[in-house]
C-alpha cells in the first residue's frame, strides 16, 4: 500500500495544481485622443491600465485561462473578438478561454472599428466613434504584456473568497413616480433632489474579492461590484474615475498584491442616488468602494485549490430589437442620410455593426476555481443578471459576475423592466426576449464549468 509520505512526495514533485501570472500595461489615449461619444482627450487625470492575470493550470492537456479588464468604455464586435484573439496567442490558449471586460467609465475610449469603418465609408459628419490605429497598438502593447507575465506564474495554494458591503454608491435606474408610473430616468449624476431621494432601488450591496495566493502571500485579487462608474464625464478628462482611485487605495494598503477591478453588471445601477455630479464627489465615492474592498479583504478565507481547473462557454444568441427605427433598412437610411447629425449616425453605425454578427452567438465564458466561479456576461446587462447568476451558480461557491463583456448588444434589460416601459435607444436586442436567452447561457456556462 503506497504510504502517505509517498503520495506527498509525489504531489510535490507533480508541482502545484495551479499557478497564476498578473499582468498590466498602460492604455491611456493621448491627448487629443477620441474618447466616448466623440469626446476629445483634453487632460490625463490618472491613466488607464489594463490589469488581469492569467491563470496557467498544471494538466498536459488543461489550457491557460485569461482573465482581464480594460480601463476602458466598451470594446464592440470585430473589435471584442480580436482583443481575445491576441490575449489568447500571448497566453497560449484559445480565444474562448479569455474573459475580457472593460470597466465602462465613459471619459475612456470606446471601440468598434467595424462601425468606425462604415462612418468613414458613408462620408461622416465631423466625429469619431474611435480610433483604430490606436487600438491596435494598444491591444498588441497588452499582449506583450500578457506574454511577458508568464514568465513570473507563482504558484497558488489557496484561492481565497470574501466580501464588504457598500454603503451610499450604487442606486437603480429606476424609481416609481409619485403618480405611480416607472421610469428609468435617475442617471450617474442626478441633481433633482425629488430623484435622488427616491429609494435605492434593486441593486447589488456586496463588493466580492477573489484572491489567489502563495503560501501567505497574496499574488493578485479580483474585486468585483454593481455600479456604472461615473463621478462626472464628458469633458474629456480622461480618468478610471473613483472605481479606480479605489483600485489605487487598494493597492498602496496591500503592497506586493496586483488588484484587478471587474464592473459587475451595471446596465441599470449608478451613483445617482448619491451623486450630483460635483467633482468634490468623486473622492467620496472612491473612499466608499476602498472601504468595501477592505472590508472584503478582512473577511476573506482562503481555500484549497482545485486539482483540476473547471471551465465552460455557452454559445448566447440574443435577438435583435425589431421596434420601429431598429430594423436594418432604417438604420441604413440614417447612416446614408447627409443631414443626420453625428449622433444618429454613429448610433447607426454601431446597430449595422452588431447586425452584421448575428450569424455569430456571443460567448458567454466561465471558469470554476473551486471556492469561486467567475462567469463574464456581455454588454450592459442589468444587476439582476448578476443575482440570478449568483444562485445558478454551485451551492458554497462565490459567484463573480463581471459585465461589459462583448458590448455591442447595448444595454440588456429584464422582461419585468421591458414590460414597464424600459425603452433606451442604446440597445439592439429584444428588450424582452432576451432575458430566456441570456438566463439559460449563464446557468449553462456554470453548470458546466464545474463538471
């Protein structure tokens, strides 16, 4: 019978189970550089990173797993698809193992170079969704980056889990009027007080942390929360807002450990409730997502790591919007029509784009880590996606659920808000016929991850 001090033996020659390797690169536009709705980069206020790490399990047969965010606003179709592309090749794996998010703060570029490419070819007012060649570089400059990293994997012997309540930042969208009516009006910086003070709304209050560590010491965590993360924009100063100042905070309180921000599914949560817009409280906001980073921090236990790392895609495909003026026809019309203002035909641009890919399902990636799963949604799927996520997920396991994945689909809403009345232009699936789709994708991806 093989004692025990052999099977340890053993196991220690077969090295650990799973090793992780961080990575950064910078990604700030230059000034002058096109930012989110054809907003010019006029300041640098703190740059823009791309931050992740890649996860490299130890089976001749498993393949690396990357996990990333960009500091970025959307990245949009053909451009989604070649950013996992070249993560991929750098890691050593395949597209359909990266799961990619931008953070979605809007003084940041926001990329669809397809769309950009029928702009320029249909003779564009004056206006850029993006810049193209800048893109590219970017993308290449994150993959050497990511390339670079795998040289530096430390192992991991604990997957650690926690997380901290936020107090006074996220706030649904939607509020009752005191008519009784719904609306979706309440925004990231709300300056009527009868809005504000409506009730927060469904939302999300917990910050989750996954961290992976070596011995006793952490090598990288993700922090994950609800909220679209917009203190105040569109003056083109460019900024990974308080989510990123946090971020920062973090860092300088937990030296030696790489901290990646992952937005949660935000379609429809934002600071409005707590936010006017005045610059004085982007600080504040910082200081409140820190506190529940450190809280998650504090109440994090770690776990042992997995022999075998579990991952899954499902193939979603998510109806196009067939409400009047969304029809392919009609947005060919306005992306033709000289007299069109930038906005109407950029806006069009970007349906044409997503039509263009309905032969292509979007992939709805998840990795099982054992005490954790993360499974990466697309566009901006709102927080209730995240919830139900939360209870496919396996029973014990914390659920991470970023957003703003593949982001051309817009903004994702459940049948319950499209029956009362959520109509925003920015979004090109069926408002109510996408929720079935989209539920059975996550469930599906994380059933499977854990198989």
């Amino acid at each position: 019978m093989t004692s025990r001090r052999s099977l340890l033996l053993a196991a220690a020659a077969a090295g650990p189970a799973l090793r992780v390797a961080p990575f950064r690169a910078e990604i700030t536009p230059p000034l002058g550089g096109t930012l989110f709705n054809n907003v010019r980069a006029r300041s640098i206020v703190d740059p823009l990173w791309a931050l992740g790490v890649v996860l490299i399990p130890a089976g001749v047969n498993e393949l690396p797993v990357v996990i990333a965010a960009l500091d970025w606003c959307e990245l949009r179709n053909r451009t989604y698809d070649g950013w996992r592309e070249a993560l991929a090749q750098a890691a050593g794996t395949r597209r359909e193992r990266v799961l990619l998010s931008c953070v979605h703060q809007h003084d940041a570029p926001y990329v669809d170079t397809e769309a950009q490419r029928m702009l320029d070819a249909a003779g564009s007012p004056p206006g850029r969704i993006c810049e193209p060649d800048f893109d590219a570089a970017m993308r290449q400059h994150v993959a050497t980056a990511v390339a670079a990293a795998l040289s530096g994997a430390r192992r991991v012997t604990h997957v650690g889990t926690g997380q901290g309540r936020v107090d006074q930042v996220a706030s649904n969208r939607r509020y009752v009027r005191p008519d009784g009516k719904v609306s979706y009006g309440r925004t990231s910086a709300t300056r009527d007080p009868a809005i504000r003070n409506m009730p927060e709304g469904l939302i999300d209050p917990w910050l989750k942390t996954v961290s992976f560590w070596d011995g006793p010491a952490c090598v990288a965590a993700l922090h994950c929360y609800s909220t679209h993360p917009m203190s105040y924009y569109g003056q083109g100063a460019v900024s990974a807002d308080f989510v990123g100042m946090a971020r920062t905070k973090m860092r300088e309180a937990v030296p030696g450990t790489h901290h990646v921000y992952l937005t949660g599914c935000a379609g429809d949560t934002m600071a409005g409730r707590y936010n006017d817009g005045n610059p004085s409280n982007r600080p504040v906001l910082a200081g409140r997502i820190y506190d529940g980073m450190a809280a998650a921090w504090k109440a994090t236990k770690r776990h042992g790591v997995p022999s075998r790392l579990g991952f899954a895609n499902a193939a979603l495909r998510l109806p196009p919007r067939l409400t009047p003026g969304f029809s392919e026809a009609e947005q060919r019309a306005k992306l033709a029509d000289l007299k069109q203002n930038y906005r109407v035909r950029s806006a069009a641009a970007l349906a044409l784009s997503w039509l263009g890919r309905q032969s292509q399902p979007v992939d709805v990636p998840a990795v099982d880590l054992g005490a954790a799963q993360v499974v990466q949604l697309p566009a901006e799927a709102f927080v209730q996606y995240q919830l139900w996520a939360q209870q496919d997920g396996r029973r014990g396991a914390m659920v991470l659920a970023p957003g703003f994945g593949e982001c051309a689909p817009g903004y994702i809403p459940t049948a319950r808000d499209a029956a009362d009345g959520y109509d925003d232009h920015y979004g090109w699936v069926g408002l109510a016929e996408s929720e079935r789709p989209l539920r059975t994708a996550v469930r599906t991806a994380l059933a499977n991850a854990r198989r």
